[in-house]
C-alpha cells in the first residue's frame, strides 16, 4: 500500500502516533523520518530533554512538538501526549518509543487490528529471535508478563513493549499516579479491569550493539518501584478488579449471546448450570450488600460454577428489583419468627429496641428467602433445560443423519 492511502487511513481513524523522548537525539531523526513514510499526524513529547533534541525537533515542521521544562518520566510524558492528543481530536494514539527500537513499517499491524478492535489496547509483540537481548531485560519481560495475568487473568506474550495503540475516549477517563515507565503497567491493568480487551500484533524490533544503546531504565529504582506497583495491584486485584473484570466482560454480552454461550452451547450439565443460577439468586439475595460479587466470584471458583451465570443470576439485586428482595425478606422473617408484619411502625415508634428487632427478622428473613429462591430457580431451571436442551440436541442430531 503507497503511503498516500496510509495517510488517508490516518485521517479516517483519526489516529496519531505519539513519541515521548528523554536524551534520544542520535536516534529521534530517523524514528520520525520513518514515521513520516505513513503519516503526519505524529506528536512528540520532549520530557525535559537536555541534549540538542529541541534543536533537532525545530527542523519538522509538519509535526506537533511539546517540551516540558524538566524531566518528570515516560508516564507523565505519554499521559501529556494522551491529552494532547485527544484536544487535537484524535481517537486513537500509537505509542513509539524514540531509541530507534520501533520500525515504522509496523503501524499497519495495528490500524489492521483497529478494523475489528475499536475499544481495545494493541500492544506490539516483540520478536526476539536472533535479537541480541540480555537476559535480564527477557526475565523482567516475563515477570511482568505473569504479574500482569495474575492481576488480570489475562494471558499476553509482551506487557513490556512501548509499541501500542490505545483508545483515548477510553484512557483518558480515568486518573493515573504513575509517572514512570511503571504507568505502562498501570494503564493496561486497571483498563482491562473496566472491560478492555488487551490485545497482542506481532511486531520487528531493533537493538542497538551494546556500546550505542540509550536506556535511560535504573535496573534497580525502576524496578522497585514496578515491584511496589505490582504489589498494590494485586491487592486491588482481588478485592475489585478482577470482579469487576467478570462484570464488565458479561455487560458488554447481550442477554441472548450469554445465554447462548454459557447456557445453551455449554458444555456443562443441566445439574451444573442449574447450581451455578439457583446459586447466582443465591448470592443476589443473601444480606452481605458490597461483598456479594466477590464472595460469589469466590464461591463459585470453590465449587466449580460457571462464574459469568453465576454473577449473571446474581444481578437480581439491580435497583428495579430492591424493593421487592427486601419486602420478600422482612415478610419471610415475619413468618419464620412468628412476628407482625406491621410496617406502620417505622414512622411511629422507632427505638433501639424495634431497630433491632426488625434488622434481626430482615437478617433471618433474607437468608430463608435466599436459600428458597435459590432451590426454587435451581428447580424451575434445570426443568427449563431438559426441555430446551433436548429439542436443541434433536435438531442438531436430525441435522447431522
């Protein structure tokens, strides 16, 4: 493809490719020269460079250049970048790094996946074959590599590479507080808790002979600081992210494609998929309000469950639905402790002593009420799949014959 249409595809996608730089100036020239092969709408963030880089920048004119008076790091460079970027009006960003690394030449791979991905992080997977590569920068690769699947259940081959295309609308949404190159970690972590796909295009990549490399990485400061990083994380991980994951993974499904997928094409029985929703109301019910979705995650990993019916079912507590899961609960504690099902009190005689009362038969009420809408929808379910499922095998079996 000439690099007329490649300028032209730029421009529809309104995408740019973005450069942060640091004391980069051997190499700055022939990384945006190359850029300039596919398009113009290149921006460079010059992170307090105190080489002749500003010098060098002044001679393309058909770039956006922005220069911070000191050196504050790679995050805080590409975050500038984000924002520029986006008041510009571009959609999209392709991150380079300026040590002449990237080649140009594999843009294409991420505006082809950009057709079928619109809201996704495109990270370039190196290939390191015959690369001239230390052991410790292949180490540190892979350790980010399995930090990242335990923080996101996500499995990706290069969490390290500079090389992506990001969706701004959806980066620059939320807040970061990571400055240095530890926010490339951040920023595919929390934005694949929100339901970001983070995807892999394999990419070429270039190492200088040891003696003409510029890494301006402290093998130990930075590295620390990631490790910290990488602590918290998991740590949010378990308590919000990964849940919140599920959640965003099964919105962005219709009902119909859910249903189809985890109900009618799974591979499990009719007596798992019945336990997995009988406890999905379960857990939807059961009075522990801002801990249901994790201990229901939890639970269900224990028992083997289908975790996205699971969660599926267990949205029974959505707004619409509270006044009713509460009603039927004070009621059932009502009938269970033998007590009246006066609700006028509330506004006539409230004290510690009918608070208590009414929390401990809305506490009795609720379990009893989870525990039977549990049985009932395990029941009234695993009814509906012997139906169901049967008539759906007899066509597929009558298909094949």
């Amino acid at each position: 493809m000439s690099a007329e249409k490649y300028y032209k595809i730029f421009e529809e996608k309104k995408c740019c490719v973005l450069i942060p730089t640091y004391n980069n100036a051997p190499f700055l020239s022939d990384v945006i020269e190359d850029g300039l092969k596919y398009t113009s709408n290149i921006i460079v963030i010059n992170d307090g460079s105190t080489d002749n880089t500003l010098e060098l920048l002044n001679k393309f004119s058909e770039i956006k250049i922005e220069s911070c008076k000191k050196n504050k790091g790679k995050g805080f460079a590409i975050r500038r970048g984000f924002k520029l970027a986006s008041q510009l009006g571009y959609d999209y960003a392709i991150t380079m790094d300026s040590d002449g690394q990237h080649f140009a030449s594999d843009l294409p791979q991420f505006l082809t996946k950009l057709k079928e991905h619109k809201n996704a992080i495109i990270i370039g997977a190196r290939n390191m074959d015959g690369q001239d590569q230390k052991y410790g920068s292949i180490f540190a690769n892979k350790f980010s590599n399995f930090w990242f699947r335990i923080e996101t259940a996500v499995k990706h081959p290069d969490t390290q590479s500079g090389y992506r295309l990001y969706p701004l609308k959806k980066i620059n949404k939320r807040r970061y507080f990571s400055n240095k190159y530890e926010f490339e970690i951040e920023v595919i972590v929390r934005n694949s808790w929100r339901g970001l796909d983070i995807l892999a295009v394999p990419i070429n990549v270039f190492y200088p002979e040891e003696d003409k490399r510029i890494s301006h990485f402290r093998p130990f400061t930075d590295f620390f600081r990631i490790s910290i990083l990488n602590t918290i994380l998991v740590i949010v991980a378990f308590f919000y992210g990964l849940p919140a994951r599920l959640v965003h993974n099964i919105k962005k499904k219709s009902f119909r494609t859910i249903i189809k997928e985890n109900i009618l094409q799974s591979k499990d029985s009719n007596l798992k998929i019945s336990k997995a929703v009988g406890f999905g109301f379960f857990m939807g019910i059961i009075p522990i309000w801002g801990w249901q979705t994790l201990v229901a995650l939890g639970l269900s990993h224990y028992f083997k469950l289908n975790k996205a019916i699971v969660i599926l079912a267990a949205n029974i507590s959505i707004p619409p639905m509270l006044p009713f899961i509460l009603f039927g609960s004070f009621y059932t504690g009502a009938l269970v402790l033998g007590n009246d099902m006066d609700l006028l009190h509330f506004t006539t005689d409230i004290s510690f002593k009918t608070v208590t009362t009414d929390l401990l038969q809305y506490i009795v009420g609720s379990v009893v009420f989870a525990i039977v809408t549990g049985i009932v929808t395990f029941g009234i379910t695993l009814l509906l799949l012997k139906i169901f499922r049967k008539k759906k095998n007899s066509k597929f079996n009558t298909s094949m014959s």
